[in-house]
C-alpha cells in the first residue's frame, strides 16, 4: 500500500517557508552544499561582541586618561619649585648650591658617599630646616648634627630650598600662618604628648637617644621650624605626612609649644619647668644649702 509524501505531515499556517526549503517542506540543518546556514549569523555576533569590547576598552581609558589628568591638576607635583618661588630665587639658590653644596651632595643632588647623603625627594622643607638651624652646612659627620647659628640669610635659606625642589622634589616649604589658634592648643597637646614628648620630653628640652643620636631640644625652635621638621623627618625623627598629621593638627601642636615656652608660671620660677619633683629636689637642695651657708657665716661672724 503506497503512503503519499506528504501524508501524516503537519502543515501550519505560521511557517514561513521561502525558496529552496519550500520545496522540501522543512527548513534543513544543513544546506545541500555543506555550508553552515547560521555562519553570517554567528560572524555578526562575534563583530558585535568585539565591538563592545573595543568601546568599553576605550571608554575604560577614557576614564583613566580623566583620572589622571586630575590628579595632575590638583596634587603637588614631586618636581615642583617651592610654593612662591620665582626663577630668579631657582637661579639663586642654584648659585649657592654650587659653591656650598656640591662637593659633598653632587652636581644633581644624588650625594657623594663618606661626604653627603642624597637630596633627591627631600625637598625645600628639609633643605629649610636643615640650612635655617645651621645644622647644614656640615663641618663634619655624626651621629647628631647641634643646632648652630645659621651660615645663610633667610633668603638665601629660601633659594636654596626652592632650587633643590626645584630639581629632586619633595616637600615644599609651607607658607602662611602656620601657628593654630587659641581654640587648638588642646588639641595640639594632647597631639605632641601622643606623638613628641617620648623624644623631645613634655617641657620640649629633648633627650639623648640610642647610638649616640639626640633629640634636640624646642626652645630656639620658630614656627616654621618645628613644622619643615614633623614635615621632612630630619635625622630619628619620623616623618609626619599630611596622611598622619593633617596640616590642621600640625599647626595645632605648634600652637601648643609655642604658646607654652611664652606661657610664665604662676606659682613663680618653674625651674625651666623640669618637673614637680625636680624641682622640689632642686628647691629644697639649694635651700638647705644656703640655710647652712648663712649659719656658718653667722657662726663665723659671731667668734
């Protein structure tokens, strides 16, 4: 019994079937060719994905490019001269460099060993508080460089910084008030007892340190000393980034020390402000001591 072809084959009304394929009656896996009937589909999909790759790559570098330039507009560049500084101040300093600084710290600043460290990166804070405490130039190495009187003006002190962070870098010399006001001083205390008085001691007349070091004592020390130091980490001292002591926080604590070394006692002579109980030792010592001197001169006159 003969079956006709296109018995028991559903026909819908919804199938579309064009060209070759109506002949047949179904859409076939494969042309009769052996080409892949979807090909230029998948090769569509695959440009499309490589065209979204390629558009959030660059929308990826575009954000970055913008990052970047920001960055750049706002943050401190490690090259820049110091803050106010002119070129005339860059070509002084750099005069001075040469004929006070060279033979030991080098022609670019990179150091001469057994004679001077390297300046790169220290910047104009550390060239100020070295050079303005005359503890630079160096007559000779040590473990601890004292305070001296300074070999260069102030100015010279300010060209000398600018052309050094001019050409290495680093922290610039801060300008304006760098004092907090009367509201800090608290603030300031509690800061320098956290972070200064295990070294410089909480009357600020520092104190000998391992392997011959020493931290020096406040007294002579101006604003814009103690803050190039917490700045620049001369010698031991750590270095205090704006990471870790806010340019608030700094000034805070120079208020702190300069208004307590102005500050008088008002039960009288501090002593120096040694301590309570050095200073009874002190006071009951010396008083003693003259008590017994007078007696003897008493008893001497009395003969």
């Amino acid at each position: 019994m003969t079956r006709s072809a296109n018995e028991g084959v559903p026909v819908t009304d919804d199938v579309d079937i064009d060209g070759d394929d109506a002949e047949l009656g179904f859409a076939p896996v494969a042309s009769a060719t052996g080409a892949d009937a979807d090909a230029p589909k998948r090769r569509r999909t695959r440009r499309a994905g490589l065209g979204r790759r390629l558009g959030a790559g660059a929308v990826l570098l575009a954000a970055l490019g913008a990052m970047g330039g920001a960055y750049a507009a706002f943050a401190t560049s490690s090259s820049a001269a110091t803050a106010g500084a002119t070129q005339a101040d860059i070509s002084a300093g750099k005069q001075l460099y040469q004929t006070s600084c060279i033979t030991c710290h080098g022609a670019n600043l990179e150091g001469i060993k057994g004679q001077g460290v390297s300046l790169i990166g220290v910047g104009g804070a550390a060239t100020y508080f070295q050079v303005s405490t005359g503890r630079m130039p160096l007559a000779q190495q040590g473990a601890y460089s004292e305070r001296k009187e300074a070999k260069f003006t102030p100015e010279q002190t300010e060209q000398l910084a600018a052309y050094i962070e001019s050409v290495g870098g680093g922290p610039g010399v801060p300008e304006g008030t760098l004092r907090g006001s009367d509201s800090t001083i608290a603030e300031g205390g509690a800061l320098f007892r956290l972070n200064c008085a295990s070294c410089h001691g909480t009357t600020f007349k520092g104190a000998p340190l391992s392997a011959g070091k020493q931290a020096p004592s406040l007294n002579d020390a101006t604003d814009k000393q103690i803050y190039t130091a917490m700045l620049s980490g001369p010698e031991s001292m750590p270095v205090f980034s704006d990471n870790q002591l806010t340019p608030a926080e700094k000034k805070a604590i120079v208020a702190y020390v300069q208004t307590l070394k102005a500050s008088n006692d008002p039960g009288g002579s501090g002593v120096d402000r040694i301590g309570p109980v050095s200073e009874a030792i002190v006071i009951w010592v010396a008083g003693v001591g003259a008590l017994m001197i007078a007696i003897l001169w008493i008893g001497a006159r009395a003969r």
